[in-house]
C-alpha cells in the first residue's frame, strides 16, 4: 500500500460529510458576492499552471460531485459574513441530518492521523481537498507554507501533534499559481513583513538558480513550489522531536504539490541516501 493512500481514503461517513458539504458550505460561499472571483493567477499576471502526475487514490473515480445550485443560501444577506454564518447553520444542519453522531463524536476529542502543513490560499483547503472531515487532519497553514526552524507557531504545532496526538503522516504541500512563489521569483517590494517572510524562498532561488534558469513560465514556478517543499521536509526532518518519532515509530514526512488546475496532488521526490539521514540524526537529536 502507497504510503500517502492515507489521503485518499473514502468511507461512507466521510462521504456523507463531502456530500453536505459540497450541498450548503460551498455552495453558499461561492454564491457569498454573487458573481465568480478572478483567479489570483490573473491578477499576478502569472502564466497558466500546468497538470501534473498524480499521487495513486487521492481521489476515488467512482466517486461523483453532486451537482450544485448556487441559490441554495439565496436570498443573499448584506454582508458576506452574514452570508457565511447562514451556510454554516444550514452546512450543520444537513450533516447532521446525514450523521447524527458526527458532531457528538467530534465534541468528544480528536486523533488525526495526518499533520498537514500548507499555504494559506484560499483555494487549498485540506480537508476539502483531499475528501476527508473535520478530526482527520491537524492542520497549519501560512504564506507560501514556508517552515522556518525558528518559526515558534509552527514548532508548537509540530509539537502537539507529533508528541501529543501520534500522528503518523506530516504532509507539506505547495500548490500551482502560488503568489508567495510568484512574489519570491520576482525581484519587486511587497512591503511590510511579507519580504521578510519570503526571504527563505529567495534563498533557494539563489541556490538553485541554474536549474531554474533552464525553465521558463509556470514550469518554473512549479518547480520553485516543489523546491520549497523539499526543503520544507528538510527543515521537519530537523526537529528533534519529529527524528524521535521516525526513529521509534515510523512517522512518514512527504512533500506535495497541489494543481489548482486539476484538483490533483502531484508527489514530490523528497528520498533520500540513508548516510544522509543517519548523519542528520546523529547532528539534530536530543538525548
């Protein structure tokens, strides 16, 4: 069994869930300024991604998307959080029609079994994403999901999940038509903290600029994604408390591209020598 056919599990609880979901929540939120929104894609400018490979069952083919009435949250409230507040009371309400015991049960605690470590973009939603419900993935997210050793939010997060919760997969995932890749692979001022931020991605530009410069349009912001990736994994394998959990119970750490164009997940090579990781090991752990 493929080590990520975690992500693409389906149960028929799950299932009643996505239906719901897909039947009020998203419905309604699409609906919430009652036109289309521009891809960001668009208004950076920003070439067309491209469809990539995709990670074996991440998605079911016998599975089907219900099909969608935007009207469903209509007539619209004034304000968009208004709108939103009445898609989740109707989001509730069908889900728990469908399952009377999923909320009860989610009051109850939570055993994730996937870490999920992500961009803030609206349009990759976790959960959403990869078909799953609320309680199967602990979830932090932040511009461009770039993972900083010293970033405090995101070592705390590690660490209750890892120590704490015992989960067994930490997925980073990057995605197509990123702003924070485009923002990075551009040489103008953002302002504020965000060039601060971006400083790590810029660093990787620089390291791997030959390899960058043999690309051009979308190919080459993919591949910045996946370079980003690859070293967010990098800097996980790193932690202390994450090469405890590998060593004594097999936590899996995997890279993820998401194509917004497609909907798929595309894996990232992220292996590595086994010289490499002992000697990393030896540097990083805590005894």
């Amino acid at each position: 069994m493929s080590p990520l056919r975690v992500l693409g599990q389906r149960t028929s609880q799950g299932a009643a869930w996505r239906r719901s979901l897909w039947a009020s929540s998203h419905q309604c939120g699409a609906a919430a300024n009652g036109t289309s929104h521009q891809p960001v894609a668009a208004r950076l400018h920003m070439p067309s991604p491209t469809s990539t490979s995709t990670i074996n069952n991440t998605t079911n083919p016998t599975t089907t998307t219900p099909s969608r009435s935007f009207s469903s949250c209509t007539p619209r409230p004034q304000s968009a959080f208004q709108h939103a507040l009445k898609c989740n009371h109707q989001w509730a309400e069908t889900t728990q029609a469908a399952d009377p015991d999923f909320f009860p049960t989610c009051a109850q605690g939570q055993a994730p079994s996937i870490l999920w470590l992500g961009c803030s973009d609206s349009r990759a939603p976790e959960t959403t994403l990869l078909g799953l419900k609320p309680g199967d993935v602990f979830t932090h997210r932040n511009i461009a999901n770039i993972l900083s050793p010293t970033d405090l939010s995101l070592l705390s997060v590690v660490e209750f999940s890892v120590f704490h919760l015992k989960v067994k997969h930490i997925v980073v995932c990057g995605h197509t038509s990123c702003g924070g890749v485009a923002g990075a692979m551009a040489n103008g001022k953002l302002g504020g903290p965000l060039d601060i931020w971006l400083q790590p991605m810029r660093a990787l530009r620089e390291k791997h600029a030959a390899e960058l410069a043999k690309l051009d349009g979308a190919e080459k912001m993919n591949q910045m994604a996946k370079l980003n990736v690859a070293a967010g994994v990098d800097v996980l394998k790193r932690i202390p408390t994450v090469i405890d959990a590998i060593r004594d119970r097999g936590l899996e750490v995997h890279g993820v591209l998401y194509d917004l164009a497609s909907g798929k997940l595309e894996e990232v090579d992220v292996r590595e020598d086994e010289g490499v990781a002992k000697g990393r090991e030896a540097a990083f752990e805590r005894k």
